[in-house]
C-alpha cells in the first residue's frame, strides 16, 4: 500500500512511500492482539504485595476460651482472621505475573496493531528530520502542522537520535522510540504514529526481517 509522505510543515511531498501490505493491511486479530497488550502489562507488575497470614502475626497461641457452649464463633487464638489485627486468609504473596508468547504471535499481534492504525488513518510518513539542538517548540509546531497536536503521538526514528528524543520528551503523551523498538502496546497506546521515512524498513524488518536470498 503507498501512503503520503509529509513534510515537518505539514504539506505534502511529491513522494509517496511503499508500506507492506502484510504488515500495514492485514486483518487484525484481535485475541492476539489482547494477550500480547495483556503480557506486556503482566511482565510490568512488580508483583511485590505481601500480607500477613495467620502465622505471620504478633500473638499468643492460646485458645482464649473453650470450644463449645459460649456462643461464641470458634476462632481459636487471638491470630484468628475473624479478629482485629488477625491473619490474612490467603492474601498475596511476592509472585511473578509475567507470562510469554511464542515469536510468532507477538509478530502477528505487531502486524494486526500497525493494520489496525493504518486502517484508522493513524499513521503519518514523515520525511526525515533532526534538529541542530534540542527544541521542544519544534517538534510542537511538527505535531501541529500534521494536526497530531494534544494526541497521543509515537515518532518512530531511523536510528538513535538524542536530540529528537530530547525535543519530545517534555510534550505530554509524546514518545520518541527507534523504529525496531515499539510494542504492541506503544502501538496501540498511540493516537498518532509519525513514522520517518527511513525508519520503514527498520519497523517492517523487525517484525517481518527479509531473507537475503529473496531481496537479492
């Protein structure tokens, strides 16, 4: 599929850029897609609760009365979850949360967000740019020319560059990532992707990385 490449002033270009159509225009499946955004939030839980049980807390073990014909509940000691200051009945413990997915379904997940957003006109070319210094004002003025402005807006870049990253990182909801880096979730979290020119083939190699053999 061929798309419109944008200049930083918000025009349009004379050119226009060949994106994949079995990255950009697949139907999205939307089970993967849950359960990569679904891993992805696990393995970010830290997973760090702990409460105390019935043999984690200050207090005698003596039974505080007989077992039967008070009326009474039969809780035992004075640990007894049924009091105050009592154990926890099965409260959490440090666990990990995280889970995995095989290469291949977080692939297609990549694959059914980037369609996702194409289909939804979310994902902008940009030709590609840099700054001589760090100026949060310029990638501002970008955003608003490509009317992103106040959106939640992913920049994808060719290659590591500071100063992009230094010029966006005070505009709220902006990220600026290199083009191989993006999750499902980054993907799905964003409004607006801003894709460089030359960061294409870096995102569709990642997630579909070309044979030698066939591109020669």
């Amino acid at each position: 599929m061929k798309v419109d490449i944008y200049k930083i002033d918000g025009s349009k270009s004379s050119k226009k850029a060949e994106l994949s159509d079995t990255i950009f225009a697949i139907e999205p499946n939307e089970v993967v897609l849950y359960e990569d955004v679904r891993r992805h939030l696990a393995n970010k839980r830290q997973g760090t609760a702990k409460t105390k049980e019935r043999g984690e807390v200050t207090g005698s073990t003596k039974k505080m009365y007989r077992q039967k014909g008070t009326g009474n509940a039969r809780r035992g000691d004075i640990k007894s979850p049924l009091l105050r200051s009592g154990g926890t009945v099965f409260g959490p413990k440090p666990r990990n949360y995280g889970f995995k997915l095989n290469k291949k379904t977080r692939q297609l997940a990549r694959k059914s967000a980037l369609s996702l957003k194409a289909a939804n006109e979310g994902i902008l070319v940009i030709e590609d740019f840099s700054f001589d210094e760090p100026k949060t004002s310029k990638v501002a003025n970008m955003l608003d020319a490509l009317k992103a402005s106040g959106k939640k807006a992913l920049i994808l870049t060719a290659e590591t560059d500071h100063i992009v990253y230094k010029s966006a990182r005070n505009i709220p909801g902006v990220h600026v990532l290199e083009s191989y880096k993006p999750t499902t979730y980054e993907i799905m979290n964003a409004d607006v992707i801003v894709i460089q020119e030359g960061a294409i083939m870096g995102l569709e190699n990642s997630i579909e990385p070309k044979n030698e053999e066939a591109v020669a």
